[in-house]
C-alpha cells in the first residue's frame, strides 16, 4: 500500500474563542489530487496555513513521508518541498517574476539569476506557462499573476502544492489550461490539495474532504458520490432550487449613456458603453477577464474619470462626482480584489466597516465615536455571520470569504 506524502492527524486551531479547526484527520498520496471543499469560513484556508508553517497547530500532527514534521515559518515548509498557490497574490510588484522567486530564497549569499532563469524557463516550458521571467510583476495581467505564483511553488521541487482557490483570477480557458497542468503534476508524482467552493473543480479531484464548521464531516471518491451529495454534507441540509420570480422591473435607477474611458497606451478602457439598470433589477455583466468590467465598475462608483457621455443615478448625472459624493449618493461599490482595493488588512473589522463613514456617521466632534463604531461593527458580525475572534480582529488575519463579507456588510451599511 502506498504510504502517504502528507497527512493531518486531530488538527486543530483556534483563534480566541473561534474554533476554525477540529479535529481535521486526512491524508494525501503521490499523484492524488484532495479537495478540500466547504462554505466560505468552513476552515479551508487556516488548514492550509497550518500545512505550511504559517500557524502552528494548537494540538495534532503532521505527516510528511510518514515523519511528524513541525514547522516555524513557511520557508521551513519550502525546505521540505511542501509549496502553497496563495489565494491572494504575494508578490512584490516592483521585481521581475524571477526575482520575485528567488530572492531572499537562496541559500548563499549571491544568486545565481543565469542559473536561476535557466530552470525556470525550462518549469515553463514544462507546463505550457507563457510568461516571460524577466517580466516586472506590476505589468502582468491578474491570471499571469496566478502563474507567477504557481512557479513560485514550482522552482523549489515541491512534493506537495496546496492550491488555494487557485481560479478565481482566471478565465475559463485559464482555469482549463490550470487543471491540464494538474493532470501534468499528477504524473509527476506530486501530491496535491486543491481548495475550492465550485463544484464542477471539485469533481475533478480524486477525493473529497468535506468541511463544515471547521471540522471534516466526510471524504468521498469523486467517483462514488455526486455533487449533490456533497452540497448536502457541506450544509448539513438538502438545498431546495430557488427559482426567481419573473416580475415587472420598476423605473430606471442606474443609467449609462455612450460613456467611454481612456485606458493605457492610448487605448480606451471602455467605448461608448450604454445601458439601463431599474429599480429591482440584476443586471449581469458578461466577459473574459480583462475585457473593461474592472473600468466599467469604477467610473461608476467615481474612481475612475469619465472621458465622455453620461452616468445617470436617480435622475441625477454623477459622472464628474468623485467616489466619496457617489457614495454619498447611496452607490456601494464591492471591488475584485478585496485585500488590495477593499479593505486595509492590518486595521480591524470594525475599523473597515466604516471607512467612507468615519468622518460622518461615526463622528464625535474631531474624533471618532468608538462606542458607536463596536456596536454597529457587532450587529455586522451578526447579521452577516462574519466569523472572527471579536471586531477588533485584523481583516488580514481573515479567511477570504469573511473578507469579502466584511466588505459587502460595509457597502449594504453606507449604500442603505
């Protein structure tokens, strides 16, 4: 019987009184693809950080090729050939990709960049990754990014990968491209733990580890259960299809008349765009990433500038407002990338959920109402079941998915 590469006995993790992991027993093989599938919050993410030396289990062991391995930081991890594809980028914009990999990585005192390129390029080649080295991160598209961070695991001969929602930057070709490159991996020997929510990754791993509050309640064969099954232990409950009504829309709320913006290199962002949005309506935007609905979401909430036509909210033209009178006209805004452009990760829950309101609302005098603040932040926290240690915890020190709800409960507040 084959021995596994790495394997998780009774973790867990607490952050003050959150449990975030309990009880977590599973085990990866050479060649196997696991998937760890749960809700937003379900614990994910801070079982991968344990796997890789960022937190330090509170109690339980880890595995790796059959040793109990401890580990004090995620270069340790590196070491071991245990490598993480972050779900957020860590990437120094102002280095090359290849800097990015190798510096502060190498183990004499100077890199050896000639050598260094050399591998790299041929990783590249290996796995069909079109990007240039030498490339400065800051201009790299977000799914080159994505690649910029898979070879960052790649150098180093990883024998494990841990993939963290690894293709919610990319398109749907990229995210074929991306599970292509797992078969590749697989092959390789290499054992591999992909994090995810989307059903259709999910039955493509071999296994399935089902979180639910922080705990395992179940691993499934893919090839022995059903993605309705899964749900089901995900949730605890069968899920019963909500079906949206077909009703009458009201009057014209959000109005978009021939608006363009200018882009870069003298190419526009966004050309002559129209379109209506009425009251009690859901209007989706359809595209390939990197198509204008990044530039389209900002000149409507005033970051970006109009070059020309016209933005029409409540009757009212608000595209030469700037984004703190937008949103004073009632417009949130829920950017793409919560950790860059939605929330400042060192300050805390409640500190984020009133940035745009903290000179008006949460005012006292010169100084911020900080009783008003924790309430409101509480009654957040609640209602839309944010999971945390308190409102003064750090939003970098959150999962993902409580990131993104911190935002949406931000933008709901300000925009109602």
């Amino acid at each position: 019987m084959t021995s596994p590469i790495i394997e998780a006995r009774k973790l867990y993790k607490s952050f003050g009184k959150v449990q975030a992991n309990r009880d977590i027993s599973f085990s990866v093989n050479g060649g196997e693809l696991l998937c760890l599938f749960g809700e937003n919050g379900a614990g994910k993410s801070t079982i991968s950080a344990c796997l890789t030396g960022l937190y330090p289990p509170d109690s339980g062991e880890i595995l790796f090729k059959g040793k109990p391995l401890r580990m004090k930081s995620p270069a340790e991890a590196i070491r071991q050939g245990i490598g993480l594809v972050h779900q957020h980028f860590v990437l120094v914009p102002d280095f090359t990709v290849l800097e990015n990999i190798v510096i502060g990585s190498e183990k004499s005192l100077v890199v050896q960049y000639e050598e260094a390129e050399k591998k790299l390029r041929h990783i590249c080649a290996n796995y069909g990754i079109e990007i240039d080295p030498n490339t400065l991160v800051r201009d790299l598209s977000v799914g080159e990014k994505q690649w910029a961070e898979l070879l960052k695991a790649l150098y180093f001969d990883a024998d494990v990968l841990i993939l963290d929602e690894p293709t919610a930057t990319l398109d749907i070709e990229n995210s074929k491209k991306l599970f292509r490159m797992i078969d590749k991996l697989k092959a390789d020997g290499i054992a591999l733990i992909l994090i995810s929510h989307f059903l259709d990754e999910v039955m493509q791993a071999d296994r399935v580890a089902v979180l639910r509050h922080g705990a395992v309640v179940g691993i499934k064969r893919t090839a022995e259960t059903t993605p309705e099954e899964l749900t089901r232990m995900m949730v605890g409950r069968d899920l019963e299809p909500k079906l949206r009504d077909n009703s009458e829309v009201g009057e014209p709320r959000l109005v978009l008349e021939n608006v363009t913006v200018e882009g870069s290199d003298q190419l526009l962002a966004l050309n002559d765009v129209s379109m209506t949005i009425h009251h009690g309506e859901i209007l989706g935007i359809a595209g390939v990433a990197g198509n204008g609905q990044n530039p389209l979401m900002e000149v409507i909430s005033g970051i970006r500038t109009l070059a020309s036509g016209r933005i029409i909210l409540d009757g009212i033209n608000i595209g030469g407002m700037n984004a703190r009178k937008v949103k004073d006209m009632g417009l949130g805004h829920i950017p793409d990338d919560r950790f860059v452009a939605g929330l400042v990760p060192e300050m805390s829950i409640e500190e984020n959920l009133i940035l745009g309101d903290h000179r008006g609302l949460y005012a006292n005098g010169a100084l911020i109402d900080f009783g008003k603040m924790r309430l409101s932040a509480e009654r957040a926290i609640k209602e839309f079941q944010i999971s945390a240690p308190s409102s003064e915890t750090p939003t970098g020190n959150l999962s993902g998915g409580n990131a993104q709800r911190v935002i949406l409960a931000r933008e709901i507040m300000l925009a109602t």
